[in-house]
C-alpha cells in the first residue's frame, strides 16, 4: 500500500527543510513553501548552487512572520513585509516577478551570514508566476520554487540509489515536498496523477537534478555523488533525473500517513537500468 511518508516545506528558497507532519495544499503548493527568496540587490535568485552555506539556514513560520536560525548567529524574526513595503523585481531563471521586500535587519542578517549582499524578498498574495506552459495544467502558478508548485520522491526510489552508491544519502539530499513509501523503485516515473489523501496531483514532468544535491547540508561541503551514479542508469538527453514535480488538482489538506492512489499511468519518460 502506498501512504504518505513525510512532507517538508521550504519556506525560504535553498534553505533547510521544515519537516511537518500535515500540509495545506494549496495552488502554489505547500503552505508557506518558498514563499520568501533571497536575492542580491539587482534581483537575481541567490541559491545553493553558488551559495552552499544557505543549506545551514533554518526557517519556520512565527508570529505571522518567519523565525530564522543559522550556526553561530542569534535567531530573528522577520515580520512577513506589509502592503506599504517596497517591490523589487525579482529573476529566477527565465521568469521576472515582483518581490516585496523584507526589513533592513533581516538583508543584514542574511548578508553577514552569506558573506554576499543579499536581500530577503516574500511572494504576496497578489503575485502570480506562471508555470512553463509546456506542463501547465490550466492556470497553474507556482511560488519561488524552481519551476513546479511541488516535488516528489518515493522510498523505494532511495533505497534503490542508495544500493548502487558506495556510502548511502539521506532523503534531504533531493529536497522533496512529499516522501511517498510502498512503491517499486521509480514506479513514480510512470504516474499521471496521484491522490494523496483526498487531494489529487497531476505528475507532470521528471525533475532534472543539479549541483545542490551533492551538496552536505551539514557542512556545506560538495562531493560528486549522487550525480555520477545517476548519470549511469538515469540519463536521458544530458540530464540525470531523481522524482517527480507536482501540480495540486485541487486543495485541501494531506497528513503523513495518508493513502496514495495511483489514479492514471502512462509510459516512463526516464528509463531505468537494472
């Protein structure tokens, strides 16, 4: 049977994961996920491909805000920016949005942190990014997530990697949003759409892995796995892929535990080598 194995929001982009044990679905995705991003002063994305050190930072939501922590520094709270507060276009990739942005002592925070001038930015309500029209499931939209409202991995998927690695990784290294147990090793591969609990996905595209996970977010530190075992067995067109990115089907709450139903399959798109 295949049931919900853990659930994790990201609240600030590339930061460390907030692991809960129920999650309101939303259009974006998660509550609270990657609805703030931190950017330099022109606007671009800073993430952990150039910034490993961002893995150390915690965040969770407090006080209608955030609470923030990292290694060596004092916690803050960062009250979540008002209607008054400046915008500051944003890039992420190919998309520009706006950002609202935080108060002075939050991009002093994370600046003296990151050893980078850095910008604390939060996606209102109002903001709406699109979602790549090749993958679209109507008006999809997505908060400062890569490229999809969310990510999924299975267990099995892990263990699978894991056998084929010298030294097994943890979960965390992929950063999914949902942990889904009971599956065949990359069964997700051939899902359409899911229901977890009584909230259906769309699965609509394998997800292209990239430096950050080979990165360990303890120490920040880099290595070369797991990308060189993946490109062995799960290449396709110069890419190696781990999961798969979600559009919610609707909203409503899923919890750790519930049953996942496989509600339409097709062909994978990624094959796998045994």
């Amino acid at each position: 049977m295949l049931s919900v194995q853990a659930l994790i929001v990201y609240p600030i982009k590339s930061t460390r994961g907030w692991v809960v044990p129920s999650a309101e679905v939303e259009p974006r995705g998660l509550r609270h996920d990657r609805r703030w991003m931190l950017v330099r002063p022109d606007g671009a994305a800073l993430t952990q491909r150039e910034l490993p050190r961002l893995g150390r930072i915690a965040a969770m939501p407090a006080g209608g805000g955030l609470r923030v922590r990292a290694p060596g520094r004092a916690p803050l709270d960062v009250p979540t920016p008002g209607s008054g507060a400046s915008r500051l276009t944003v890039t992420l990739w190919k998309d520009r949005v706006a950002g609202t942005v935080a108060d002075a002592d939050a991009h002093r925070w994370f600046s003296e942190y990151l050893g980078v001038e850095a910008r604390l930015v939060y996606m209102s309500g109002h903001t709406v990014r699109p979602v790549d029209p090749d993958y679209a499931v109507g008006a999809s939209h997505v908060s400062f997530a890569d490229g999809f409202p969310l990510l999924l991995t299975t267990t099995a998927s892990l263990e699978d990697l894991n056998r084929r690695l010298d030294a097994p990784l943890p979960m965390r290294r992929f950063r999914p949003n949902v942990v889904v147990a009971g599956a065949e090793p990359y069964a997700e591969d051939r899902w359409r759409t899911i229901r977890a609990g009584t909230v259906d996905f769309h699965v609509v595209k394998p997800c292209a892995r990239c430096v950050v996970t080979t990165t360990d977010p303890e120490t920040g530190a880099r290595g070369r796995e797991p990308l060189h075992t993946l490109a062995t067995y799960r290449r396709k067109n110069g890419k190696v892929y781990f999961g798969q990115n979600l559009i919610p089907g609707g909203s409503g709450t899923i919890r750790v535990g519930d049953p996942v139903t496989v509600l339409d399959e097709g062909a994978a798109v990624v094959g796998t080598q045994r």
